[in-house]
C-alpha cells in the first residue's frame, strides 16, 4: 500500500490535471497534400479473429471501422456526434413501419468489395444469416427480434430467416420484419457484427483469413504473432463522407508482440504512431511533463469490472460475490489506471456518460441496499468478511484471470490481495490480452473471476447490462459467451427486454425500466463494478489530425502520417 499512495503524490495532482485538460482540438484541414505514408500501429498482441461477424475485442473493431461497413454507420465526426447513426450501405435511413416492426432498406448502387464485385441484395440477406450460423457474440441480445431468429439461435441447421430478411433484387430493397419493436435496431445495424460481406463468404469463424470488405482498406497478410497489414482497397470510392470516409495512409501496419513499456518509448521516440494497450502508471508522469503534443484524453464510455461465474464455487452463492463488491478497494484501482483525472470510481454498472447511471451506492462503507451512500467512499472489509462466514465459502481457492499487461497485472494483483483478506485462498493467472477475452467467455475453463474492460457498442444502458448479463448471451463452452459470470435471472430479462423493444414507451418510462433491472443486478452481484475511465491515447510526433470519436476512439482512416 505504500508504493500506492507514493505514487499518488508523484503522478495524481499535478501532471494528471495537466494531461485532463488536452482534449482533442482539430488540426489544420485535411487535403490530398496529406495522402500517403504508412501508419504504424503497436500492441503487446493481436486481438483474436479477423471475422467482423465474431472479432469482439475493440482493437480490431475499431480498426475494422475502415474496411467494413454495414447498412447503417455511426457517424465518422469527432466526439458525441459519432453517436449518431447515417445511411451506409443503404442509401437512406428508412423510417419505421407496422408500429416499429418492419424496415425497409434501399441497397446503394455501385458499391464494390475489395475483390471487386459489386454489393447486392443476396449479400445483404446472407450476411444477416450468416450472423446467427457463426454464433456472433451479438447474435442474441442484438438481432433475436429478426423473424425466424428464435429458430436460428435454438439450431442453426434450420436457420433461414425466411420471413424475417427479405431480399428484393429488382428493387434492390431488404426488409426486415421484427417479431417486437426495436427502439435501437439501426444502432444495432450499423455494429460491426452486422458487417455486409460477400454471400459465399464461409459460414465458421474466418480465423487468419480475412473477407473482403467495402471500406477504404483491405486486409493484405496476416500473423497473428506478429503483424497485420492494411492496404488501400483500389474499388473504394466515398459514397457517404459521414458513414465511410476515404483514407489518408497508403498502408495500415500493426506490429504485435511489443510490450506496453517499450510501446510508450518506441511512439514517444517516431517508430510507431500509436499504440492500443493502456500506457502502464510509471510512464503517465514524464508524459504529462514532456510529451504533452503526444498525449490525448477523451471521455469515453468505458468501464473496469469483475464478472464472477455464478455457476461454480465460491460465487455460485449471492453472498459470496456481494462480499467481493464490497471489499473492493475502487479507489487503489483509479490509481493502477492513472489517478482521479484519468479514472473516477463505479459502483453501478451503467458508466456516467449513459443515461441511466446513478451515483448512489449500496456497496460503500456503512451502506447497504436500503441506505445506499450517495456515492461510493470506501470498501467496507469488515462487512465483506462477514458475508464470506455467513456464505460458508471462507478458505476456498479463488484464481484471479488477467491480462499480462502492466494495469491489468496490478488491478489483479490488488484484487488477489483483497480477496486473501476477507477469507479466501487466492491467486493470480495472467494471460496474453489476444487470449485472454476468449478464454474468459468460455465455461469449460472454469474461471471463477477476472477483470475485464468494457466499451459501449453504442451509447445505451443495454450494452452494459443487457449484453454482459442477458440470458441469451450465455453459450455454454463457446469463446462467444459475452455473459461471463453465465448469470441469467427470467424476471430481469423480462424487464430488459420490454426496455428495449417497446417502441412505444415514453423515454422517461424506458429510463425507469434501466434503473429497475440495474437495481436488481446489482443486488444479485454477478459483476463488480470497479472504475470508469477516460481513453489515455499516445501518438508519435508525425501523427496529425487526430481524430477521435466515442465509437470508434481513433479513427484511422482520417490521421495522416506526413
């Protein structure tokens, strides 16, 4: 704990206020003087599949931004307005039909894949199959409205989706009819796992092998262990600058394998440009000092929690996993991430930035859920060893699953700690950050709990309990099991989904629904929530018009390089 609040004297006050104040300012318009080059970009590993249908990690979202596209897209602006969503694929954005429950899309001519075919109907409607035949993490909580997608999540053998997404070659039109209302479908068409790939494309996971795409970029060669090459798509032409802009670098190089302390000196020093892995807390200083032209803060709806597995030992009890939500120590792991300019404590699972976040806190110190604090202040220790007596769980073996980089290896090793100190034998396992995701989703190896980072798809309180907690988002011994902890409670799916699917609900009504599922979650404690954060990003002295959206966080295909 000493070298803790050391380093909060050092790097929390005065550097950090520095750093909060440099949020993205436009650089000088861009222009075609400004094509060419190679950006470099750098992680300590790859970031899993190439698929976009089945790829969740947001180091490869975010970089599929620039070489897929589907028939709606967030908009490609700086800051909130990237919250928006515009016509992609289609030319227009239709309006809702039959009450909500039908959607009719006009498919836009002359669009053309890398390989150079052009983008038709048929490829629309076989790619929103497709999403159900590969199991697509999203598969369940985004698109099992479609018509016919009960058939396809139960067994994909007879996934058809006939009646569900209709195809009209000569009108060039695909209609979507919905069992319910969707308040968030065109959100939730424009994600990348709704990407429109060619109709042949295989239906399993792609692996190493990537498919052609419509953006300004296509993917060239491929090592997992090594490297990943973008190179321009020569059928690209911009048919929406808002939904698909064109790119300013010639090639897209991401080298993998280098650790987050030689990726800060390596982009601080020009050999590359960017780099994804969080920058590790002894390096935050001599940024804010030294390299504040590098350094950009953006508010980001982004969160650090801890899913615990309901189904084994210790937190298959409720007592068991709300003495971990007490004990945790929130404010030690706003200084793992950087100080309070960079990281503010979450004791709720919908971060600030989304509606529907309450401040109010059950799991502080003298509180509980019938006096909640006003916000969270410290863990209450003696309360969690409480319930780890009362839960009979006291001197179990708990194993704490991490990635290996520098943040994540000290928010594990704090949590291992705190864990030892309310009762329980605990270790720490870390893994490569390229694994780790997967690893985690799939109960065949038996995680108990880990910590994890979560962005929103989509500014919507869905997407952080719906999509992590939602009963159809639990695959059992699938790597595409986005509800880690494989919780599932009938009466709270209930209200989530009349939440997201009654079009017909006043906003304030829909808020209310959030809350009271939020409320009964957080009481049932399958996650725990740890911090929110702003996006801490580095780039090199030859990167300009830095580009960030709420989306997408760096928008590569509109930084230039010379």
């Amino acid at each position: 704990m000493t070298s803790v609040r050391r380093k909060q004297s050092l790097y929390g006050a005065g550097l950090f206020a520095a750093l909060s104040l440099l949020w993205p300012v436009p650089d000088a318009r861009a222009d075609d003087s400004h094509r060419g080059g190679t950006l470099r970009l750098v992680a300590a590993s790859s970031g899993g599949t190439l698929d976009p249908q089945i790829g969740y990690s947001a180091q490869y979202i975010d970089l599929f931004a620039g070489v897929y596209d589907g028939l709606t897209g967030f908009r490609k602006v700086r800051g909130g307005g990237g919250d928006g969503v515009v016509a992609d694929l289609a030319e227009a954005l239709p309006a809702p039909q039959d009450g909500g429950r039908t959607w009719v899309f006009t498919l836009r001519r002359g669009v053309r894949f890398s390989d150079g075919r052009e983008v038709t109907v048929d490829d629309v409607v076989a790619s929103m199959r497709r999403i159900f035949l590969v199991g697509s993490p999203t598969a369940g909580s985004f698109y099992s409205s479609i018509v016919g997608a009960d058939t396809c999540l139960r067994d994909t053998a007879r996934c058809t989706l006939d009646g569900g997404v209709v195809g009209d070659a000569t009108a060039r039109s695909v209609t979507f009819h919905l069992k319910e209302p969707d308040g968030e479908f065109l959100q939730k068409l424009a994600f990348t796992h709704a990407s429109i790939l060619p109709a042949d494309t295989p239906a399993h996971d792609l692996g190493n092998t990537p498919a052609p795409g419509t953006g300004p970029y296509r993917v060239v060669s491929y090592d997992p262990n090594r490297f990943l090459r973008l190179e321009r798509n020569s059928f690209f032409k911009v048919w929406n600058e808002e939904a698909q802009p064109d790119g300013y670098a010639d090639t897209i190089l991401y080298t993998f394998g280098v650790p987050d302390e030689a990726a800060v000196t390596a982009v601080e020093n020009g050999q590359y440009d960017w780099m994804y892995d969080p920058i590790p807390l002894d390096r935050l200083g001599e940024l804010g000092a030294r390299h504040t032209a590098q350094t950009h803060v953006d508010p980001h709806p982004m969160a650090f929690f801890a899913p615990m597995n309901v189904n084994i030992p210790p937190f298959d009890n409720e007592k068991a996993r709300q003495a971990v939500n007490y004990a945790m120590g929130r404010k030690a792991m706003v200084i793992f991430y950087g100080g309070p300019a960079l990281a503010r404590p979450l004791c709720d699972m919908i971060p600030s930035s989304i509606v529907g976040h309450t401040d109010a806190c059950p799991y502080s110190a003298g509180a509980d859920f019938d006096r909640p604090a006003p916000r969270w202040v410290a863990p209450d220790i003696a309360k969690a060893r409480a319930l780890v007596r009362e839960s009979g769980t006291a001197g179990q073996k708990v194993t704490v699953v991490v990635g290996n980089g520098t943040v994540d290896l000290a928010m594990g090793n704090y949590l291992r700690n705190t864990l030892q100190d309310i009762g329980y034998q605990a270790s720490v396992r870390a893994l490569s950050p390229g694994v780790m995701f997967s690893y985690i989703q799939n109960s065949s190896n038996h995680v108990q709990i880990s910590i994890k980072s979560w962005a929103a798809d989509y500014p919507s309180p869905s997407n952080f309990l719906d999509d992590l907690l939602g009963c159809e988002n639990f695959h059992p011994g699938s790597d595409s099991s986005i509800n880690m902890p494989g919780f599932c409670d009938k009466s709270i799916q209930e209200i989530m989904d009349q939440a997201r699917s009654d079009a017909t609900l006043a906003p304030e009504r829909t808020l209310a629904l959030w809350r009271q599922a939020d409320a009964r979650l957080m009481r049932a404690s399958p996650i725990a929530p740890i911090i929110e954060i702003n996006a801490v990003s580095l780039t090199s002295p030859r990167l300009g018009n830095y580009f960030y959206t709420n989306v997408y966080q760096l928008l590569f295909s509109k930084v230039w390089v010379q």
